[in-house]
DNA sequence: ACCTGAACACCGTTCAAGT
DNA sequence: ACCTGAACACCGTTCAAGT
C-alpha cells in the first residue's frame, strides 16, 4: 500500500505542477498522466473522473497553505507587547498585497474556476474558508477585541482585493493604512 | 449591414443565455450557432474565435449592469436630507447581499472563470471595474467625505464576499451594520 | 461580403480485457 | 487489486470551396 500511496501522491504533484503551469485550461488527465509515466486508463483508476482528482489537489493544497500560515504567525509574534500591532500590520500587507508566494495565488484562482463548475469541489472550499476563519478568528482573539468582526471584514476582502485591487482609487498602501485605523478603532463602533 | 447587426446581437444573446442556462462549461460555439439557427463556421465568421465572443458578450453584459445599478441609485436618492443614510444601508445591503438579479451574480463568476485564462476578456474586466469605481466614487462624494475610501473598500469586499462570505463567522446583517458603523465613523480615522 | 462542409487534433469517460 | 488499449461522443480551429 505504500506503493499505492507513493503514485496517488506522485499524481497530486504533477496536478499542482501542471496547474501552475498551464492554468485550468491545460489541465489534462492525459497530462497529468504522461508527466506520471502512467496510463490515462490507471489515472482513472487512482481518480475515477476528473472532479475526483480535482478534489484530492484542493484538500492537498489547503493543507499546505495552513501550515504556512500557521509558520508566519509564530515568526511574526513575540514577546515584546508591541509585537500585537506589528502582526497587524504584517498580517494586513500579506493579504492585502498577495505577497504569500504567487503560486500559491495563481493556484487558487484556478481552483475558484474550477468550482464554479463542479460543486463537490465548491463544497470542499467552503469547509477549507470555514477552517481558515475559524482559525484566524482563534488567533486574532488573542490580541484584538472583535476578533470575529476582524475576520469577516478581512478574509472576503483579501479575496475579493485580488480580483478587482488594482482597479480600485486608492492603492495599496493607502489601503493597508486605511485598514489598520479600520481595525484598531474598531472597539468604539 | 442592418442584418450584420441584427445576427451579431442574436449570437451574443444567445451566448448570455447559454452562459446562464449552463455555466461556462456548458457554453460551446457549435450550441450558440445551433440555438441561433446558423453554422458553426458562419459563428466563426462574426467572432473569430472563442475569446471574441466572450469578450463582446461581457461588453454587452457589463453595458446592462451599469444602467441598471444607474436607475437603483436615482430611485433610492431623493430630497429628504435623510435619505443619503438610507441609501447607504440600501447599497451595503445590496452589495454584501447579492440581491442584485442572482441571473447577474451567476454570469459575472462565469466571465471572471473565463477571465483567468484569457487575458484580453481579463483586461476588459479591468476597464469595467475601473468606470465602475469612478462612477460610484462621484456618487458618493456628493453624500460622504472620503468617497476614494469607501468605494476602495466596498467594491473589493462585495466580490469577496460573493465568494467566501458564507464562510464567515458573523452574518449578513451583522456585517451590514458593521459596515455602516465603519464608513459612517470613517472621517474620525 | 457572407456562408458552408469536411477534416484536424484534442478532450473526459467507458469498458471489456488482461495480470 | 492494479493496469491496459480501443472506442465513444464531444470540443475549438482551420481551410478550401461555394454564392
């Protein structure tokens, strides 16, 4: 079974690699297949059917990007108890800048393309976003009052930033300002 | 050239109501031609090509949503002193909600599906998004100070939103009036 | 200028057949 | 349990040929 698990690993990779490359549309079980050194018939067999493969690619790659996130915290965070603002500030320029590695903003952007289509896969999204908020509202409640109010205001934006930013009037630094005095007057609202 | 016209309106017509019935995978050239009565390679002759077509019908679609959202501001808006509050309350409903047509909602994430993997519909996204903050910026000056502000932050979190938001911890309305307390309370920041 | 039909190289899925 | 090859019905694009 460990052979089992090696080639079923060894086809998620290849599926994150070719989605990095070519975007949604390049996504091909031949592909994937070919850079696999299988046969699209025994792909079918590890994946029976494309949304199957497609599945097991988000929850690998969600997974992944939690523990990166989880990383950044701890470096971030300290003892000094000025260190809470800074976080802040970090964290708002990390999602509103989409500095976390570009590949992994490429990656999801077609994984949003591809749930559009395919509900099973939406589903997943939905139970990884929950995840993610629940998470973050843990962490920021640590540190800041309204802890759920900050996550509900920060997590569509972030998302949404990505789409549409760059048409926006004012630009990103202004907006990472902005957000800060948002965030940290947000007890006397 | 009347009937140049006439057949180039039916096909993209025909192409929003495929998009709508079907989603982005189910939108195929030989279905617009079939259910417009013409040839698959006599579709190719008006739009040579996918992309043509896609970027002349979100042209059109676009041109639709801004006269709508046009007539919902002039009915909101009236002499009451009052009413730029109320207006406020009605656009933040409007935008985190979606209450705008759900037909809309659906065609807009097919165009931004398409959008990822072809760059000149992309870019007309840009330009849409781009008129669209100028136009609701100068709306708002006339009611708010920091209008830059506001449409920067409401225009990235309706999209966002629109995806992820029933993720989140709190829901629609506590985050509607969450809103208004902000963009009321912006000038202090 | 407008329209056609045939051919091209792809795609995901199915399935009987092997080990 | 794992793997194969052939066939299926699609897809967007191209292009020589008609009016």
């Amino acid at each position: 079974m460990a052979k089992r698990d090696d080639r079923a690993r060894k086809i998620i990779e290849e599926t994150v690699l070719l989605l990095k490359e070519e975007g949604s549309e390049g996504l091909t079980l031949r592909k994937v297949a070919g850079r696999c050194g299988i046969t699209l018939s025994n792909l079918q067999y590890y994946y029976p059917g494309k949304t199957a493969l497609l599945q097991a690619t988000a929850d690998h790659f969600f997974l992944t990007c939690e523990e990166q996130i989880r990383a950044e915290r701890t470096a971030a965070l300290n003892d000094d108890p000025a260190s809470s603002h800074v976080f802040l500030k970090r964290l708002l320029t990390v999602l509103i800048t989409c500095e976390q590695d570009e590949f992994y903003n490429t990656v999801f952007r077609e994984l949003w393309a591809l749930a559009i289509r395919d509900s099973a896969l939406a589903s997943a999204m939905r139970t990884y976003y929950r995840r993610y908020a629940a998470w973050m509202t843990d962490m920021m409640a640590e540190l800041f009052p309204k802890a759920e109010a900050i996550v509900s205001l920060l997590i569509p934006y972030a998302e949404g930033y990505a789409l549409v930013g760059e048409s926006m009037p004012l630009d990103r630094e202004e907006i990472v300002s902005l957000w800060y005095r948002l965030i940290t007057a947000l007890p006397d609202g």
